[in-house]
C-alpha cells in the first residue's frame, strides 16, 4: 500500500530536520512511504526507506524560466514520484488539465513516476457530475501517451470538498469513482485522497479498490499518522 505525505507549503528548515527525526521512527511493514515536502526542503531529505516526491514540476524543461523547476532537475536530487495537477494548483494557480499533459510528459522523460490527482467539486458532486469531470480531467491529462506509458501513473482521487474539510465521500461514492478510473486507465494503481484521517481509515480500508492514500494535514501529525498506518495496514 501506498502512503503519500504531502506536506504542501509547510515546515522552516529546521522544522523538517526534527519532523524527519520522528518520521524516522514509524513503524510499518506493508507500506510504500512517499514524502512530498516543499521544494525548499527536499535536498535535506535523509530517510532511506521513504521514497521523495516532489509537490509540482514545472512544463517547460530546463531553461529562462524565472521560478520554475525543471523535471530533470528534481531527478539530480533523487525524486522518483511528483504531484501533478494538485486542486491547489487547479485552484488557485489556474492549472488547466493541459499543463498537466505537460507536466506529465516532462516527468516521464525523467523517469519520475507521476501522481495525476482528480476530483470534482462540491457543486459537480450535487449535479452528478463527477464521474464527467474525472473522466475529461483524465483524458487530457493522458493525451497522446503511450500505453506503457499510461500504466506507469498513479492516479489519486481527491474530492477538491473533502480536502482539509472533515468530510469524506461514502465508500460506495469512492469505489464508483475508483472503478470508473481503472476502466479508463487499466492497471493504473489508484490512491485516495481528503481528509483521511486515523479515525476514518478504519471505514476507507473496506475499499479493495484503494491501493493507497495521499495525506495532507496527517503528514504533518506523526503520532496520528502511525495510528493511520497501523490501522491502515491491518
Ligand atoms: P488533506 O489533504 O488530507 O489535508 O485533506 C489531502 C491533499 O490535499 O492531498
């Protein structure tokens, strides 16, 4: 099982130094570990058993692009996983689902594997518009890719109302949306994503079609993160 800690713009310099010190010490045995930290922390990253992400990759490669950063240069600092199309920055950075076609193909030229995050908003919910959504988000995402290449995605399925809300979808709204994404995507692992939480993964892991979870706010809580994991992999 994949366990994705995203700790989004969050943690000085020193503050990652001893969040990492108590990382350190979880306990699991099943899981997949994958830490996306801010930009300006991955090169202090220094746990060998838990793989680096990064939160975002720029689309252009290498090159006069004031603030970006590029996929190769991620690869320099050991980055295997990458973030791509986060509703944060759908959101409130106006990336559309082509940038994230780039973003995809660029991380892919570096043999980083990319996590495609989807999901509706409250609105598209209610109108049952979901599975539309996800689908188109999907589609253009993973336009022109290869098969083989197509297989190599995660896809993280993250309702832009649950995350950081308290609220998640039922199981019944998840394996719909989880199932619909396998269909579209076959072979593709599929993580879920918003306000999973130590208390609700005892209900989310009757979902055989979660192969693993994307943590925001529980990334940054290491005591209630090992309840989660515990839990998580009974
Ligand atoms: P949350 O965030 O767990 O704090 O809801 C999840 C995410 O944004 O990836």
């Amino acid at each position: 099982m994949i366990i994705a800690l995203n700790n989004k713009c969050n943690l000085s310099k020193d503050e990652f130094v001893l969040y990492e010190k108590e990382l350190s010490a979880l306990e699991y045995s099943t899981s997949r570990l994958i830490l996306f930290p801010s930009f300006t922390n991955i090169a202090l990253h220094n746990l060998p058993l838990i793989a680096l992400g990064a939160q975002n990759v720029s689309k252009t490669e290498k090159g006069a692009y004031t603030g970006e950063i590029a996929a190769s240069q991620l690869k320099s600092f050991d980055v295997t996983y990458c973030l791509v199309g986060h509703s944060e920055r759908r959101n409130k950075y106006y990336e559309t689902s082509l940038d994230t076609n780039e973003k995809i193909r660029n991380l892919l030229s570096q043999n980083i594997i990319p996590i495609l995050c989807v999901g509706e908003s409250k609105g598209e919910r209610e109108s049952n518009q979901a599975l539309g959504t996800i689908e188109r988000q999907i589609a253009t995402a993973l336009d022109g890719l290869t098969e083989e290449e197509k297989g190599k995605i995660i896809i993280a399925y993250e309702p832009v109302w649950s995350i950081g809300t308290g609220l998640i979808p039922t199981l019944d709204e998840i394996s719909e949306v989880l199932s619909h994404i396998k269909r579209l995507s076959p072979g593709c692992k599929t993580l879920y994503g918003g306000s999973a939480n130590e208390e609700n993964i005892i209900e989310l892991r009757n979902c055989p079609l979660i192969d693993g979870y994307l943590l925001g706010g529980l990334s940054l809580k290491p005591l209630k993160l090992q309840q989660f994991i515990t839990e998580a992999e009974k």
